[in-house]
C-alpha cells in the first residue's frame, strides 16, 4: 500500500491532532499536508486527499465521505476563533466581508444574521487583506489565527461559537475528520490513536506555541474553547446545522 494523502488545517486549533500525528508510527504512512480549510475542502472533493480534516458543511459534496474518528474542531458556546468584527454595533452594520478561508463559517454566519441577530447586512466575498477594509459600517467574518490574534484591533467582537449555542442550545462542529474511501481497519486503528495521543497533550501544544501567539491564551483557547471529542450532542449539532443549509438552499 503507498502512502495515503492526508490533509489538515493548519490552524492553532489543528495543532494537538498534528503533534499527534507527527509523534505516531502514522506518519510513516501518510503524506501530510497542511492547508487553510477551503483548500483541504477542494482536495477532499477531488479526490487528491483520502483523508481530510474537512469544514463540516463540504462533507455532503465529499464522494463517499464518511466520519473515521470520534474527534473534530468543536466548540460548546463560546469558539474564540470564528468572529464577526466591527467598529460599530452589529445592528448598525451594512456591509459584512466574508472570510475566503472557510465555507463552513460562511455558511454559519448567515443563519446567525438572519435567524440569531435578524440583520440582513450585504454579504461580500473577500480576497487577502480584507481585514483593513472593516471600519466604519463595514464588519467582517474573520477566523482561525488571525481572528485570535486581531481581536483587540476591533470594537465589536461576534462569537458565532457562543450565538449557534444561543440560538439553538446546541454545540457546534466546524470539521471532523472524513474519508473519502475505504482504508484498511490497522491504518484507521493507528490513525485514531494519533489523534487521541495529540488531544491528550494539548497543555504541551499550548506551551509549545505561546511565543507564537503572544496576545492569546493558548491553553485557555486549546483547553476550553475548542472541545475535540465528536460526542453524539456534537454530531446532533452537526445535523442541525447541515439540515438548516439544505433548507436555505430550496429557498
């Protein structure tokens, strides 16, 4: 058998499972790629990654997708890395810049304007650099790393973690890890243990990466923001979430 494409997002909120990953006799058998989660989402959907840690709302477009693990990027309220920030009051809001890097947030986002917030702002896609652009009326979706990292930077801070909770009085998933075909039952025991070896040392991920993130607390992000383990009130929140998507696409 080669070596199997694997492919992660290479957020700080990814790093436990690839320490895990890179600490296990796994890696011998893998070809890790790391990636912004819109790319690990194209190379699930064409076939170039067997396995992917995929934003949740691309896992219907995956041919064959299926969930391999009990693990994923979850959060129980309050996420700290997938905000809207503004200078002014969301309700005050005209324009909000959508990130490019993740369809899942996008698409989360949305159902929070229209259901949570009940605003119906004009939506914009953004290329790099759009951050400079929210000022004044304008918001903007930013998520992952640079969302931890510019959160001082603006007034207004919109936690789309804490408001799916709100909403619906569920945990949310933003990626679990997903196949695309079938995978010999020793790889998937010995992946599963990788993973489960990296969420178990998130304390040293987060010492590991402190002089990177200088103004986040990362055991504080990594130990109760993020919760890892895709329990079946995590996948309950999962569905919901895809349901509310196929229900705005018949509209």
């Amino acid at each position: 058998m080669g070596k199997i494409n694997v492919t992660a997002v290479s957020y700080l909120n990814t790093k436990p499972f690839l320490y895990g990953i890179e600490q296990s006799p796994v890696i011998t058998q893998i070809n890790l790629t790391k990636e912004i989660p819109s790319f690990v989402a194209d190379s699930m959907i064409s076939g170039i990654a067997t396995i992917g840690l995929v934003p949740v709302a691309v896992v219907p477009e995956i041919s064959g997708a299926q969930i391999i693990s009990d693990y994923g990027i979850c959060s129980n309220g309050e996420v700290g890395s997938v905000c809207i920030y503004a200078q002014c009051p969301i309700e005050e809001v005209e324009t909000i810049y959508l990130d490019y890097q993740s369809r899942t947030s996008v698409e989360l986002a949305k159902i929070l304007l229209r259901d949570f917030w009940k605003v119906n702002p004009v939506l914009k896609k953004t290329v790099p650099g759009y951050e400079s652009g929210i000022t004044g009326s304008t918001a903007g979706l930013i998520i992952g790393d640079r969302s931890l990292q510019l959160k001082k930077k603006f007034r207004y801070c919109y936690d789309l973690g804490q408001a799916w909770k709100e909403l619906t009085g569920l945990p949310f998933v933003f990626a679990c890890w997903v196949t695309n075909r079938p995978l010999d039952e020793l790889f998937v025991i010995t992946f599963k243990e990788a993973l489960k070896k990296g969420i178990e040392s998130v304390e040293i991920v987060a010492r590991q990466n402190e002089s990177f993130y200088p103004d986040v607390d990362t055991l504080d992000y990594l130990n109760n923001k993020i919760q890892y383990h895709l329990t079946a009130e995590m996948r309950k929140g999962m569905e919901t979430f895809l349901e509310e998507i196929r229900i705005a696409e018949k509209i």
